[in-house]
C-alpha cells in the first residue's frame, strides 16, 4: 500500500506478471523499481506522479523509480490482456551506472521508436506459454532487447527535476506510509494534516494531486483491503475485525464493504 518491496522471479533479474481476464484496483503506492506496464487489449486509467493517463489498447506506460502510481477505472475486464514487467533499479544501473541521475521518458520518443518498444512488449506476452525453460531463454532476450532500446530512445536527465515538485512527492509518501502504518487508529484529517505540521486544505490538496485520492478514501480502502484478509482468513467475528481495522462499528463496515466489494462481510465469509 506504500513501499511495495518487489522480488525477482526465480533464476531472472526482473518480475513479470501475464495478465488475463482480471483487472484489480490498484491503490497508490511506490517502489524503486522501474515498472513498465503494456496493455494488449483492454483500458485503465494510470495516475503517475501527479498526472492521469489513460492506457488502451497496445498502449504501455513506463514508472520511473520512487514514483507514486495506482491504477482504477478498468474498462472490459473479462477480455483485458497485459503485461506488468518490474526491473529492480539495481539491475538497470548495472547496465549504466549513470542512471541514478536518469529516467525513461517516452514523450520525445518517434513512433518508430515506439513500436520497436511494443514490438519487444508483446514479444515478451506472446512466448507465454513455451515450455518453462524456453520461455525464460526467450523472454529473457527481449527484455534486454527492450531495456537497450529504452536507454537508446528514452533516456532523459533529471538533474534538472523540479525539487518542489519531488519535495510534494516525498510528502505524499510519508502520508502513504503513515496511513499504512496507523490505520486502525481513530485518524481524521486533522489529526493527520497536525501530525505532519500543514494544514488539512494544503495536505489534502498536495496528496490529491499526487495519488488521484483523497486521504481519507485512501484511509478507507486500506481498512477494506485488511478487513476483507480478516474475513477470508481468521475466524475473528465481524465486530472484532471491525474494530481490529479502524471502523467505528460494524454497520460502518458493513456498509462502506459492499459498496467497494458489492457482497457484504457475512456474505464473502460463507462463500
């Protein structure tokens, strides 16, 4: 929900995740690796680094390291087809150790450039179901056929980085992990906004910005995601995981639950 701490697949020096048919609301969170995510078939909205970019079909956006990023608003679910390839930033600087001082920038690349990218991106979804050996050989080839092509095309310094900007960033992520962290307390916004020394209009404004949520919506989701854990895997009663998780009562549970999940916490624990 905050820090995610990737791990590599066995035997590779990067993650990669083959979607199909799913499309899980994923809440604001950051992590040091560079993550590229190509949709085949289907839409979602990004929000990266303060700004919304809706991705359809062979569409891919690059998250650059340290960057808040979520993603809602899926659009054909059950025909959705993807790819979500995590490289940590320690493989990256090994190719160019001048990296620390870079990012992958897409918006000047041509289109020629661009669809050599997809070309590897869909490579890397198409091998998918060769034999396990194989498919590791193969897919392994072109992701150091991509990642030569991003530092090719789509290298850009960032000395020059806005520091007010990556000052709202850092902010954003210490609110991240500070609702993480104490989300079954009896938080409210002022509680939050005196804890971090700024007034609940600025810090509200600046998270908004950076996350595409609300401190509070954030808040709640995160109470859901560990309620619905609780439900599926301990025998705790309802009241108990309602207070466990920072819900004032059961009917508050309750009813925020089946608005997010459409099935109420009694219903999802006898399913």
């Amino acid at each position: 929900m905050k820090h995610e701490l990737v791990t590599t697949d066995p035997g590779l020096p990067y993650k990669l995740n083959i979607i199909e048919g799913l499309g899980l609301e994923i809440p604001p969170h950051w992590h040091r690796s560079i993550e590229i995510d190509y949709t085949i078939h289907g839409q979602a909205d990004y929000h990266v680094a303060g700004k919304t970019y809706t991705i359809t079909d062979n569409e891919f956006i690059i998250v650059n390291s340290g960057q808040i990023h979520s993603v809602n608003n899926y659009k054909n679910i059950s025909e959705r087809k993807s790819i979500v390839l995590l490289i940590p930033i320690e493989v990256v600087e090994n190719y160019n150790p001048q990296f620390l001082h870079h990012q992958f920038i897409t918006s000047n690349c041509s289109q020629s450039a661009l669809n050599s990218i997809k070309k590897e991106l869909y490579a890397i979804y198409e091998a998918r179901n060769l034999p396990d050996n194989i498919r590791k050989l193969n897919q392994h080839g072109h992701v150091l056929t991509l990642l030569s092509l991003l530092f090719i095309y789509c290298l850009a310094d960032t000395c020059n980085r806005d520091m007010h900007d990556i000052k709202l960033q850092e902010l954003s992520k210490k609110v991240l992990s500070y609702l993480s962290k104490y989300y079954e307390r009896k938080l409210t916004l002022k509680s939050i906004s005196d804890h971090f020394s700024f007034s609940a209009a600025y810090l509200s404004r600046v998270f908004k910005q950076q996350t595409g949520t609300s401190i509070m919506q954030y808040l709640q989701d995160i109470r859901l995601k560990y309620a619905y854990e609780q439900i599926q895997g301990t025998d705790l009663s309802i009241k108990e995981i309602a207070k466990l998780v920072g819900f004032s009562d059961t009917r508050s549970l309750r009813n925020k639950f089946k608005k997010k999940y459409h099935i109420t916490p009694n219903q999802l624990r006898k399913s």
